[in-house]
C-alpha cells in the first residue's frame, strides 16, 4: 500500500492532479480562478479538519478570498487559519492579520514556537544573537541535533537560516498540525515562485509521520503567476470585498490613489506591498524592491523574491523536505 492509499480513506483526491502543468495551461484569469473554486470545492468538502495557511501575503490572502467565496456559495465551513509567528514579522504583518481576521470573523491558530520565544523573551534577545542548543526542550534539541544534524553549540536567533527557519517555522507549524489533528493544509503555493515548488500538484500528500504528522497539502492557486494575482485582486477580490469599490474593478497607483470614499485600510492588501515590497519575510532580511507599489513593478524582468536574503532560498528544497511550505 502506497503512503497516499495509506491516508485516511474517507479521502478521495487525485494526487496527480496539476501534473506536468504550467501556468500556461490556464490562459486566462478566468481559467485560473475556475480551477482555484474547484480545488478550494474539493479541499472544503473532503478534509475533516482543514485549516489554510494565512502569512498576511498577497497568496495566501487570495487563498483565503477563494475559500471564504468557496464556502458561501456552497455553505460549506471557512477552516481556521493558521498564522506561524517566527517573532521576527513586520509591525504591519501582525496589524493586517489581526483586523482582517476581525473583519472575516475568522478563527486564527498562532503557530508558534514557544520554547525557543520563551527563551528570546528571558534573555531580552535580538535577531541575531545566539541561543545555546542545551537550553532548549528536548523536543527542539532533537530537531537541532537528529534532524538536521546541526553539531554547533549555538545558532542564530534569525528567520532565514537552516535551524532558524526549522525551528521558528517548520517545527511550529507541524507541532500545531499534531495538535489540532489537521489532515488538509490548504496553501497558496504557486509553481512560477520558486524552483522548489514547480513541480507540485493540486492534492501533494505529505504522509511520512518520522517526517510531520500525516496530512494533505491543498493548493488552488497553483496555476497563478505573480502577475495573475494582483490581476485577481484589483478585478474579483477587493471589488467583491470592499464597499464603494468599482466592481468591474480599478488598479491604484498608490495608498492615496483608492477610488472616493476608500482607504487604504479598507482593502485587504498588506501596506507593505503599497510600500514597494514584492515579497513578504523576516523583518530583518527583506527589504523592499522598488518604490512603486508591487503590482506596478517589472514582473517579467525583476524576480519576485529579490529581497528575501538568498541563503534562505538555497536552502528551501531540504526546508521542503522537513515539511515547511
């Protein structure tokens, strides 16, 4: 028996689904979202605890658009939210997610790791300062030393580093799936962001428990280039979300420049993209990419995640592989 066959068989998804697939393969934003409902349907309605990933970031707020629109058309139940706090985000982050979660009436599970936060907290750390391996948990000290074979005394208290990321990150979000038993992850992964991610599919098991508690990945907006996002925004998510919005929809060139009787704080969209920033990580190791918003910016000649720090995206095919996003 196959480790899919061997998932819970109340489940029936096409694991393959998405296969050999591009972009490409769905020509038009229309395209797009029509695959977006069916797999957001599908995620809704097959899972027994389903819970979407929530970073405040442009994907996995669209992701969270198609499942709130997905389970009102169908009465179907919005999933909580699972928001990892790796204690190193944006003021702006935690400020967006909190009102929006407030204004989605939304169920938000705070991923966190709170040994190591506890630690942070008692020593007055800094990003960047050292913690000593020995004073952490067993738990992590596992992690440090069998699962990623890290033989240093002490590491960095950073986001984007092999056991910063693990910790903060990857052991906070499988520790929480464990404890809430989630068997479906909706995510809002796309295949044009990363070399990483472009081979995934629609339904991506993820069912070695040495590894993370058993679960499924469920990924609706996989089919979405950058692009396509801000175009799924401007033209469906803000007109269908915000009042007194055009509904044939109206792409701003500012915080400022908002169709009367709109601010800025009335759309669901971070500051930070209005800020310049294409891509949303660590308060320390991201800055913005340019001074235009993020929708106005080169797309096809600029990379997207320019302003993440590098090393952290070396090492995301083995962060993958220990079950981060």
């Amino acid at each position: 028996m196959s480790e899919a066959e061997a998932f819970p068989d109340y489940l029936d998804v096409d694991y393959t689904d998405g296969e050999g697939e591009t972009p490409e393969d769905y020509p038009s934003i229309e395209d797009k979202i029509e695959k977006a409902i069916e797999v957001t349907k599908q995620g809704l309605e097959q899972y027994e605890n389903p819970a979407v990933m929530w970073t405040g970031g442009k994907d996995s707020t669209l992701t969270l658009y198609f499942i709130k629109e997905v389970a009102e058309r169908y009465d179907l139940d919005v999933p909580p939210a699972v928001f990892i706090d790796h204690y190193q985000h944006f003021d702006e982050i935690m400020d967006f997610v909190e009102h929006w979660a407030d204004e989605w009436d939304l169920d938000v599970i705070w991923a966190r790791n709170e040994d190591v936060g506890a630690y942070v907290d008692e020593n007055g750390l800094e990003p960047g300062d050292d913690i000593p391996v020995s004073e952490l948990s067993e738990h992590n000290q596992h992690h440090i030393r069998n699962i990623l074979e890290y033989e240093e005394d002490t590491f960095p208290f950073l986001l984007d580093t092999y056991v910063g990321n693990h910790l903060l990150k990857t052991v906070a979000l499988n520790d929480t799936l464990e404890e809430y038993d989630i068997d479906g992850v909706i995510s809002g992964v796309r295949w044009d962001e990363q070399e990483a991610r472009a081979d995934e599919t629609f339904f991506s098991p993820r069912h070695d428990p040495d590894i993370y508690p058993p679960h499924d990945r469920i990924q609706p907006i996989l089919q979405f280039e950058e692009s396509a996002v801000w175009d799924a925004f401007w033209y469906f998510a803000v007109p269908d979300t915000v009042e007194n919005y055009p509904e044939d929809g109206y792409v701003p060139t500012s915080d400022t420049d908002l169709p009367e009787g709109v601010t800025q704080e009335d759309v669901p969209v971070s500051p930070k993209y209005f800020a310049g920033f294409r891509s949303l990580g660590s308060e320390v190791s991201t800055d913005k990419s340019a001074e235009e918003p993020a929708w106005l910016q080169d797309m096809e000649n600029t990379t997207e995640r320019a302003g993440r720090a590098q090393d952290k995206e070396d090492l995301m095919e083995r962060l993958r592989d220990l079950g981060y996003m």
